[in-house]
C-alpha cells in the first residue's frame, strides 16, 4: 500500500534536509581594548599597594577636570576640557600631550571621553614606554616610542599567552629618560624655555636619576607616589637653611645661607612655582620688629624665573619673549644673602619659604589657588 502523497512529500522533505547542514552565523571577534585604554583598576587587581600610592599622586590628578589649580589654567588658556576639537594656537592642545596621555593618543579634546582619561597619567601611559623616539621635537607622549601589545616592566618578561604580556625594559624604565619626555625641556609658542628640569640636572646634587628621589623603593617595590612639589615632605629636602647675626655699627647685620641638596634648579616643574627667603626680627621679648622678604643686593631671596617681553615687562610665561633673570636656587649651590636689620633686633629667624604659585596669578586664580606658602626649612640665630 503507498503512502498517501502528503506523508511522502514531507518524507522526502525530512531526507533533503538531512543531506545539507543549516547556514552558521559567525560573529566577527570583538576587537581588543587598546592597551593605552586599560584603566588603573584592572592593574590594581593584582598590584594593589601600588593602585593605592598612584591614587593618591599627582600623576592621578593631572587631568585639568582632576586638579583644581591646572583646571583654572586650562579654561584661561585653553579653553573647555569637556569639549572636542578645542585648539590652541591654531593647534592642538598641548598639555593633554603630558597630564591626559592617551587622550593625546587618540586625538581628542574631550577628556572625559574615555574613563581612563580621567586618570591623567595612568600605569600604561608610563608601562607601554619603549624608549626616547629619535628626532622627536614635541614633548610628552610624543617623545616616546610605545608598545601597541606588551606592558613594560622593569625585571622580568610576561607569558606571551597571558592578558597582558609584558617585557623587560628596566634600564629604560629606572633612567632620566623615561621622566625627562614630560619633565624636560618646554618652551612657549615664542620659542622660550618655560621648563628645562633635564637640563638643570648637575653633578654637584649627585647625579641621581629622578627616580632615586621620586620613585625610592619601599617595600619592595617603587613608590608610585611620586612625589614632587606638591608634597611637602618632599620639598622640604630641597635645601636647608643657615643663620647668623651680629651688631654692627648702625644695627644688625644678618647672614643667610642657603645649600641646595638636590640636583635640579629649586623651585623647578612648573614655571610659575617660586621660593622666598623670608628673614625676621625680633625683640627681646620676642614682639616682631622688622620682617624682609627679599636680601638685598644683586643675589635676592626671590627664587623664580622672571619672564618679560621684548619692553621689560613682567609677563606670564606663556607670554614671555626672553628671560630677563633665572635667580633660583641652582643644583647644589650654596647661596650667601645679607640683610640689614634695626639695632632693636635681639634674635634673627629665616625661612625659605615655597609657593605652587606667586601671589598675583593666585589671586587672579581665586579661591582655587588660595594656599598658604609652605616651610621649606628655617633656622634661628640670637644677635652677638
């Protein structure tokens, strides 16, 4: 007996369908998260005492949206760091180049695109840095050569199979170099040296590479505090301070020494930072007589770089046609000031005093900027 025809069709149906495999829909593999995009979190998964020293560093808050005093600067200067294509001098900006790396990689504007701009300068922006690219005139992440695929550590070479592979570069890493990108020499759109840490660097304060100050080992490991002239600790090993006095035939003569203990120019960094001999007077029965911010003659107690333009005038650095004066405290140099002060005076006190920013630009800047100087060191002498 045959099968009626609708039960053969579907027989016959089933039988086809059985000689052919259905069609596979192959997603296209997602592409992998840039190594400049991996965020300070996914480090600290397994380097957590180094997550929390990066955390509390500046390197964490050099985004201008992370740090109040560089935000202000940026608006002024800039423009609006939430915003694409903003320019400066017709190009791009600079400073993302330094405090907002893999912003400058990527091109962009907007730091707050990614959440890892909002890092400023994060484990990759230093730990995919291969070396000094040869020819190089832009400063920053520009200066380097970097690694699209491996980390760089400084002793020993990851699986090549793991998440993050990662080669040998100690000697790059441990060097002046690796800093000196950023940390070295900056000039303004007049071609005028605004930051030149590199070149400062002298023999006399050791000859130490920055990370033997910056990055000192401790438990184990480098201190990614990094700290610089944010930290008052560190600041305060910069220079110590020395004073004497005697009578003399008008009053008191009072001697000030100043020894620089580092191998960098103080203040350095930033061009607006400035340092100030601060000498005081007083009676015998401790009241204030005289105070003196400045030592008199040609070597004053004003340490800064003094920018002007091409008349003399004071002007900020970014404006600035030449340098009419460097009187900073030089790397390793002992500095003698004197200071005339009344007959009144019984006892002498000098401090050198430091500030992130001169007092104009700070109060220009508002309550952003609104810090009081910090002691670097001082000293206390009784008139003879």
């Amino acid at each position: 007996m045959r099968p009626p025809l609708a039960a053969a069709l579907l027989l016959l149906l089933l039988a086809t369908a059985g000689c052919r495999s259905a069609p596979s829909v192959v997603s296209p593999p997602a592409p992998p998260q840039p190594l400049h995009h991996v965020t300070a979190a996914e480090c600290g998964a397994c380097h957590e005492a180094i997550l929390r020293e990066w955390q509390g560093s500046q390197h964490a808050q050099a985004n201008p949206l992370k740090d109040p005093i560089h935000g202000a600067m940026y608006r002024r200067m800039v423009g609006d760091p939430t915003r694409e294509g903003v320019t400066e001098a017709g190009g791009p900006p600079h400073c993302p180049a330094c405090h907002v790396a893999a912003a400058a990689v990527d091109g962009t504007t907007k730091l707050d695109a990614e959440p890892v701009y909002l890092e400023g300068v994060t484990c990759t922006t230093c730990h995919t840095l291969t070396g000094r690219a040869a020819g190089e005139t832009r400063g920053g992440i520009h200066a380097y050569t970097r690694s699209p695929d491996h980390l760089q550590g400084p002793r020993f070479a990851g699986r090549s199979a793991a998440r993050f592979p990662m080669e040998r570069r100690g000697a790059f890493l441990g060097s002046p170099e690796m800093c000196l990108g950023c940390h070295g020499l900056h000039t303004n759109a007049q071609g005028v040296a605004i930051c030149r840490t590199g070149d400062e660097a002298s023999p006399a304060g050791g000859g130490a590479p920055c990370q033997a100050c910056h990055m000192a080992v401790r438990d184990g490991h480098a201190d990614h505090t990094m700290a610089g002239g944010h930290a008052v600790a560190m600041v305060a090993r910069a220079a110590t301070v020395e004073v004497s006095a005697v009578r003399d035939g008008s009053g008191v003569e009072a001697r000030v020494v100043l020894r620089s203990r580092i191998s960098h120019a103080f203040p350095t960094g930033a061009p607006f930072r400035m340092g100030l001999v601060e000498v005081t007077g007083f009676d015998g029965t401790g009241g204030e007589v005289v105070r003196r911010g400045a030592g008199e003659g040609e070597a004053d107690g004003r340490l800064m770089v003094h920018f002007t333009d091409d008349g003399g005038r004071p002007v900020a650095a970014v404006r600035a046609t030449r340098i009419a004066r460097d009187s900073r405290l030089a790397g390793g140099e002992v500095r003698e000031l004197t200071y005339h002060l009344p007959r009144a005076v019984a006892r002498v006190r000098a401090r050198l005093l430091y500030r992130l920013l001169p007092p104009p630009l700070a109060a220009q800047l508002g309550e952003v900027a609104a810090a009081d100087p910090k002691v670097v060191a001082e000293a206390e002498a009784v008139v003879e």
